[in-house]
C-alpha cells in the first residue's frame, strides 16, 4: 500500500515537472504577437474565424476548407479563441502552450502505462516537450493543429491502452471516438493505426508465439484495426481535394527529386534531433541542388538503421518500434506528394520523433545495464540533456517573438530562401520602409520566379514609390500564376483606369465576373465607367444600370458609394427623377455614417442631375 501510494506521488511529481518545464520554455509567447505567416489566413484575416464561436460557424467548419484543410476541431479552437479573446494574441499562444502541456503530460502517463517504466517514460516525455524542434509548433499560432492532435494522438494511445488491457465495443468506441477527433484536428494522424499495430508488437506484446501463431495474430491485429483504418482513408481522400490547390507544384517536381529530398529529409531530421541548431520556419527546398554523394549517404543510413532495427527486433524490439513509428509517422509529409515550396519543417517531427526517443531512451538503459553506477550516471546525463535542451528551445522560441525578429533569424541561418525574403519584405513594408522591402522582394522574386506572393508584395510596394509601370510588370506575371486571382484582377483594373488606361481596366473587371460573376467590386467598378466615362465608345447606360443594381443588392444597401453609381447610371440613360431619388438616399446614407464629403458631393450630382444633364467623370480619360 505504501509503495503504491509512493509510487502515485512519484508520477504525480513527474507530470507536475512536465508542466513548469514547458512553461519555463513557451511561457514567454504569451508577450509574442502574430506573425504574417499564415497567422493571417489561419485566424486574424479571416473573417469566419474572428467572428467568433456559433452554430453557423461550427456548420462552416465542417463544411468549409480552412487554409487548403479540412480540420474542423482546429477550425472550431481558433474560433473559440477569438470569442474568448478577440485578438489578443498572447492569449492565442497560451492555448497553444496549454495544449501542448496537455500532449507532454498525457506522453508519460501512455508509455508509463504500456511499458512500466516510470524514469525511461519520464525522459522521453521531458525531451518531447523542450526539444527545440517542438518551438515551430507550439510558439506558432497557426500551428494549433499540431498541439491538438497531439493532445488526441495521446488520449488514442491511452484508449488504445484502455481497449487491450479487456477489449469491448464501447472501449473500441471510445477509441474511434478520440482518433476520429485526431484527423479532424490534422490529417498526419491518418499512420496512427500503424503506430498502434507496432505497438503491438512492442511494448504490449499482443504478438508473440510460433511463427504461425504470429501470422494469425497479425492478420487479427490488422482486422481489428479495419475501422480505423478506413476512417484514415476518408481523411486521406477529403486532405487530398483539400490541398488540391497547394498540391500543383507536384507536378513541376520529378519522383525522382521528391524521393531524393525525402530521403535526405529523413536523416535531416534525425541529425536536427541530435544537433537543434540553425532552426529556422522555412527550409527551401533543395529542388536538384542535392548532391549524388549526399543522396547516396542518405538512403545506405535508412537501409542499415533498419536492418539493423529488424536484426534486432527480439533482443531489442523497442528500436523496430520506434524505428517505424518514426518512419511510418512521417510519410505524409516527407514530400512524396509535394505541398508547397519548403524542403522539409520542424513542426513535421512533433509526433514522428516521439518513436526515436523511445528506442535511444531504452537501447542506452539496456546498454547501460551492468554498469555499477548506472543510475547516478544516467540521471546525471538525462539532466544535462533536458537542460540543454531547455536552453536551445528557450533561444530558438524567443525569435518567434515577432515577424521581423523571426524572418531575420531565417535569412541568417538558410540560402536561398525567398519565402523569409517576402515575409521580412512584408515587414518593412508596413513599417514605412518601402526601399528595404522592394529590395527584399525582387530578391525573392529573383530567386523563385514563380513566388505569386513576392510579386504582389512587390507591385504593391512599387506601387507606393509611383513606379506604376514596374508594379504592373510584376502584377501582370501575377496574373500568369494564378489567372483567376480577382482581388488582382480588380487591383490592376484601377490601376490601368488611374493610367488613362481605362478600356484596358474594363477588360480586367470584365475578366472578374467572368470567374465571379457575383462579385460587387468589379460591378460597380464598371457601372462607374459605363456611366460616367467621357468617351462615348465606352459608356452604356443600360449596362451600368444594371450592374448598379446588382452591386446595390449584394451590399445589401449599406453602402453610400454605391447609391452614387446607381444614380449615375439612372442619369446615363435619362431616366433623371431616378437618379435624382437615388442620389438623395445615397447623400441620406452618408449623413447617418458620418461621411459628410459624399454627401456633399452628391448634393452637387443632385443638382447636376436637376438640370437634366449626366455626371462625367474627367478623371476617366481613355489614353
């Protein structure tokens, strides 16, 4: 009895060591701001997100893709943020911080359970959540999913735990429940039925026996896991249409460059995981930069741990499982199926590694074994790793501080690497400092031509110095990227128009409807032209008319500006007590939003219109 309740003390001591490691590590993001790195589309950009927690936002959720994803929960948790939040940023990171407690600690309660061996469980825990690699997906707002599928990858191994110890179809349900919960928080769980079908094998040793009996066994195991399994395909197939769009540079990649980098990858990660230096948010991928002699090292390491690994499996059976649970785990992102530009990610190894910490935690116990003084000597060891760890993971959060801070820290420690070129770019641009950020940005585009947002950044910081030729090189090359990008579209259509450019501008907007026809912008946009234009050749009063209308109606009539186009298309096509009419709502509309110079404008249209004559607009000129 003494023992046991010692024992509770001990674990309870552990967990609570757990959580103030963490926040010794990833408290100082509670002072951190948003970052411009997918913070922007992920949460505070994003209009369905910042609205807040409701019914119909749940119901978006899960019928929407959320930043080329399908993970509702995650969805669900930003939303729940910004309710509870608005867009406090430190309270942001604090969900994420608490999150990741939750996964560290619920880490060492499913190994301690599996494999009864507290302090091993303990030290696996402890690396898993200072490791300096865990920074990107914990200090990183966006990363939410990471921490929660962590937490549910956890609770699947302890209902898994749960399940085995005396199986049933509610203990089953139960773990279905929690895994179905893991997907819909990020996708990468869909190898999750493998690491459980290793983890059969060891450390819960469900397969055993002569070899026939482990066949059977097996094929068992593998039935039992059919649910599962399928549930893996489905999220498989929904993240495939999901990221359909981000998936196109596939396609510009050869299998072959994808099998190399994914090679080189994996090692990658396991010398990260020795050595945590040089970290940074973005790794460009190598593309055919890769030497052969690297590639070849590479793929006779992967081929020798695991025969080694195999070799072993019945001495040694934690390294085949955590061997394949790190190999197995990091398929879906190795890059086999390329999903944007970056060679490899920290926040890729947030569960993988957890295998590798498990099989070097027991192989170096074992190795250890006859020594006299192994205790003494492993704790004084597993101190000074967790405190270096602690230490490099504490430097490594504190560049996540803000967007400038982090993008420098990239450029210092990567090559080539136009995406922290654009991201620092953005930073100055904002900040005023438009020759630093058009320097930055041509050097992104200089390095990846194809880099859509570079060339936006840039034309809109050419833009600001009054380069308007220089901007509409770059938006025109935008337009060849991405040639239904109507925010574009729209953009450069003014442009032209303020250029005298203006039949050039109403192709662009006509371009727009063209993709949206529903789209309000453009109309009213070409209902001025139509209207107002100077050049005969380019008016049509029945065209801005309806367009006019049409933009009213989708404003839903709380838009002043509007009343003005519609007037003037009225006027147009001389039906003048309508435009008349029109313009005094306009000009009432203003009054009540505190818009005084519309109004006044439209009381001088009005007049205008009391005469019987058109308005036209001279700064419409047709060059």
């Amino acid at each position: 009895m003494k023992t046991t309740l010692n024992r509770c003390w001990l674990i309870v001591g552990i967990c609570l060591s757990l959580v103030v490691l963490v926040w010794l590590v990833f408290g100082q993001t509670l002072w951190y701001d948003f970052i411009n790195y997918d913070d922007p589309r992920y949460v505070y950009e994003n209009t369905a997100i910042t609205s807040g927690l409701s019914i119909s936002g749940i119901a978006w959720a899960f019928t929407h893709i959320h930043s080329m994803n399908w993970h509702p929960l995650t969805t669900i948790s930003h939303m729940l943020d910004c309710q509870l939040y608005g867009l406090n940023a430190g309270w942001h990171h604090f969900t994420n911080v608490f999150l990741h407690t939750i996964a560290a600690v619920l880490l060492f309660l499913a190994l301690q359970q599996m494999t009864g061996a507290v302090w091993r469980s303990a030290f696996v825990a402890a690396v898993f959540a200072i490791h300096p690699l865990r920074v990107e997906s914990v200090a990183w707002i966006a990363e939410r999913k990471d921490v929660l599928s962590g937490v549910c990858f956890m609770l699947t191994l302890l209902a898994y735990i749960y399940y085995t110890r005396a199986p049933s179809l509610g203990r089953y349900l139960t773990l279905t429940l929690v895994f179905v919960l893991g997907l819909m928080s990020k996708p990468m769980l869909v190898t999750l039925p493998l690491v459980l079908l290793i983890l059969d094998y060891w450390p819960l040793r469900r397969l055993g026996g002569s070899a026939s009996d482990i066949a059977h066994q097996s094929l068992m195991r593998v039935l039992e896991k059919i649910p599962l399994i399928a549930f893996s395909a489905a999220s498989s197939f929904v993240t495939l249409l999901a990221q359909k769009g981000a998936v196109g540079w596939t396609e510009q990649l050869p299998v072959a460059v994808r099998i190399n980098n994914a090679a080189v990858s994996y090692v990658m990660y396991v010398w990260q995981m020795l050595w945590p230096v040089r970290l940074a948010v973005f790794y460009p991928h190598p593309e055919h930069r890769l030497s052969l002699a690297t590639i070849i090292f590479c793929l006779l390491l992967l081929i020798s741990i695991t025969a080694v690994a195999i070799a072993l499996r019945k001495q040694r059976p934690y390294l085949i499982t955590g061997w394949l649970w790190y190999l197995g785990m990091l398929v879906p992102v190795i890059g086999l199926v390329q999903v944007g530009w970056q060679g490899r990610a920290d926040r890729y190894t947030y569960l993988p590694q957890i295998g590798l910490y498990i099989a070097i935690t027991w192989a170096v116990a074992d190795m250890t074994g006859l020594w006299r003084r192994q205790r003494a000597i492993l704790s004084a060891a597993a101190i000074l790793v967790i405190g270096a760890f602690t230490s490099c993971a504490w430097v490594q959060t504190s560049y996540w501080r803000d967007s400038e801070t982090l993008f420098r820290h990239a450029l210092a420690v990567t090559q080539n690497n136009d995406v922290a070129e654009n991201n620092l770019g953005i930073v100055f641009l904002r900040q005023g400092k438009v020759d630093e950020a058009i320097s930055l940005l041509q050097a992104a585009v200089d390095l990846r031509p194809d880099n859509s947002p570079a060339h936006e950044n840039l034309a809109k910081a050419l833009l600001q110095k009054g380069q308007v030729a220089d901007a509409l090189i770059h938006y025109r090359k935008l337009l060849q990227l991405q040639p239904d990008n109507i925010e574009v579209h729209n953009i450069v259509g003014t442009v032209l128009t303020q250029q005298n450019r203006v039949a050039e501008g109403v192709e662009e907007w006509e371009k727009v409807l063209a993709i949206q026809p529903e789209n309000g912008n453009a109309m009213s946009n070409l209902a001025w032209v139509f209207a107002t234009c100077p050049d005969a050749s380019l008016r049509d009063g029945p065209k801005a008319v309806r367009l006019a209308e049409q933009a009213l109606r989708l404003s839903g009539g709380r838009i002043p500006i509007l009343f003005r186009t519609l007037a003037a298309a009225y006027a147009e096509s001389g039906d003048f007590s309508k435009a008349i009419q029109t313009a005094q709502q306009g000009m009432e509309l203003a009054n009540s939003q505190g818009n005084p110079g519309l109004a006044t404008e439209l009381q001088g249209n009005i007049a205008l219109y009391q005469q019987q004559q058109p308005l036209r607009d001279p700064s419409l000129t047709n060059g």
